[in-house]
C-alpha cells in the first residue's frame, strides 16, 4: 500500500516511483483518471496509493478487469468507487458485484487515513455526473445503482 514515505519516494528522473503506469491517463470531462500498479507487484489485491501524483483518479485492476478508483483532493486519498465484490453493510444494505459503492477516507495526519466507517453508499448524482463518464470508460459493465 501506499503510505507517506512511499509517495516522496523518487526514482533518478524524480519521478514517483512505487506505482508503474499501465495505460495512458484518460481525461473525460476535466477529470483526469490513470490505471497503474504497485511496481515488482504480482497480487492483484494491492491497494492504490494514498497520495495522487498526476491524476485525479487512480484505477487498479484485478484478474476481472479494472475493479476500483479512488479520487483524490488535493492529491489527498478521498473517497473509493468499489464494484469488484459484493458488500454488505452492517445495516445490511447489500450492494452487489457490479454496482458502485463508495467509502469515504479522512486524513488524520501524514499517511495516517481512516475510513468514515464501513457503511458505504451509492454514488450521489453529482458524483455520477462528473465521475460517472471517466468510470465507465474504465469500465464499461459498471452501474452506478
């Protein structure tokens, strides 16, 4: 996983050098998302970093296909679209594989996030609007509820 110590570290050009690119970045409506993965990594479980570089959304993939983006603001870890696996919550709202569920992160200092819980939710309008499009183009099976 990414954590603080990871995201400063760079490679001779300066670049980041935890996490490899697999695909060129894809902006669709000003929203920049990039699919990559932890470098020497052969688990498809790997999470994606905390910190962004040069996207506003990293995807990662798994042997069923690009299965999770994370957003992030302020090049901070935000909130997770996840749809690789049925969740439950534990006020037993069910989302199953394929729909969207979001959890929301907040930073309590360097590297250090927590989950607002672990109830998650579907995707608000605004979110499905903006990020909906960019969402799809990774993942075109995807439904938003």
């Amino acid at each position: 996983m990414g954590n603080g110590k990871d995201f400063f570290a760079r490679d001779a050009e300066g670049r980041r050098s935890e996490y490899v690119s697999l695909a060129p970045p894809i902006t669709v409506n000003g929203v920049t998302g990039h699919l990559i993965k932890k470098k020497g990594d052969s688990d498809t479980h790997t999470n994606l970093p905390y910190y962004s570089n040069t996207s506003d959304v990293y995807f990662r993939q798994n042997k069923y296909g690009v299965v999770q983006g994370r957003v992030y603001i302020g090049n901070k870890m935000f909130l997770d679209f996840d749809w690789c696996h049925n969740h439950e919550n534990s006020d037993g709202r069910k989302f199953p594989r394929g729909v969207v569920h979001v959890q929301m992160w907040r930073e309590n200092g360097p590297a250090d996030f927590v989950r607002l819980g672990d109830n998650a939710r579907m995707m608000n309008n605004a979110e499905i609007k903006k990020y909906g499009p960019l969402l799809r183009r990774f993942c075109p099976t995807i439904k938003f509820r």
